[in-house]
C-alpha cells in the first residue's frame, strides 16, 4: 500500500465527504479513537452501498485495516468513497481516509479500507444488483484491484471453514 495523499478521479460512483475533528472524538487527550473512525467508516461505505443498491444492505466484511498516520482533533478529515466492483449481490466499496491539519497546511494518508456490502430483501437474503461497468481507467484498475481481493478473500473464507 503506497501511503500518499493524492485523490484520482472521482468516477461515476463516489462520494467525497470532509469531517472536522471533535474533542469528543478523541480516546485520550488529542487523538482520534480508532474506533470512532471505523464507525465513520461504516457510515460513509454504507452510504455509498446504499446509492448503488438502491435498497438495504449489511455490510459482509471489512479489509484488515493499517493506520498510517494519527487524526488529531481539528484535523479535517477527507474521506473519499468509491465503489470499487460489484458480483451479484455483492459490491466492494473502497474508503481513502487523509487528515488535514489547516493550521499546519499539510496533509496525512491516514488510512485505506475496503468493504464488502451485500443487499438484501426485507428477510435478510441477498437480492441481485444492478450492473456496473468500469468507464475510467481508474475504475478499470480498481475492478482489476478488487477482483484480486475477492479471490483472496475467498481463499482465506475457505481455508477458515475446511477440516
């Protein structure tokens, strides 16, 4: 993972959210709680589930996810959402998480996360999603990405549930 702080291309399916850094944020003193991120993150990628889906999802996996850099309170932070890949009734959503110190003017890559979301019925059973195809570059190279994803994500599903 290339910790950098540049944005791409939107593409046809993002979302690009900017949060200010609460006091009530922090688990001690100045620092963010991890915790609290990965409910934003959640938040944001179900958000973003949910656009494509048009429908409710539950949310299936998230990646293991590395912190990078510290959020510090009045940090804002950008956090820039894609969809990544869509099977039949999976998708993977991608999040880049930066925080920008506006006293300092500099920006931190402070983490990547990547989550499966799956829509369901009204009883909880998967339902068919639309179709996605990649126009941009980018989005080719992030459906290349997530579709190596998935087939690691499945090696490990299985290694896991086989005696």
């Amino acid at each position: 993972m290339v910790r950098d702080t540049n944005l791409e291309d939107i593409g046809q399916l993002s979302l690009r959210v900017y949060r200010l850094v609460f006091p009530e944020d922090a688990i001690y003193g100045n620092l963010m709680y991890g915790g609290k991120l990965l409910l934003i993150l959640d938040e944001i990628i179900a958000i973003m589930a949910i656009k494509f889906a048009k429908g409710a999802i539950v949310t299936a996996s998230l990646d293991a996810l590395d912190f990078y850099h510290p959020i510090c309170v009045g940090n804002i932070l950008v956090l820039a959402t894609s969809l990544n890949y869509t099977g039949r009734s999976s998708m993977e959503i991608g999040v880049k998480v930066l925080a920008e110190d506006p006293v300092n003017n500099t920006v931190q890559h402070t983490c990547t996360a990547f989550s499966t979301c799956v829509k369901v019925d009204e009883h909880g059973k998967p339902r068919l999603l639309a179709s996605f195809t990649p126009v941009t570059d980018v989005e080719k190279r992030r459906w290349a990405e997530a579709e190596q994803r998935k087939q690691h994500r499945m090696k490990v599903f299985v290694g896991l549930y086989s005696c």
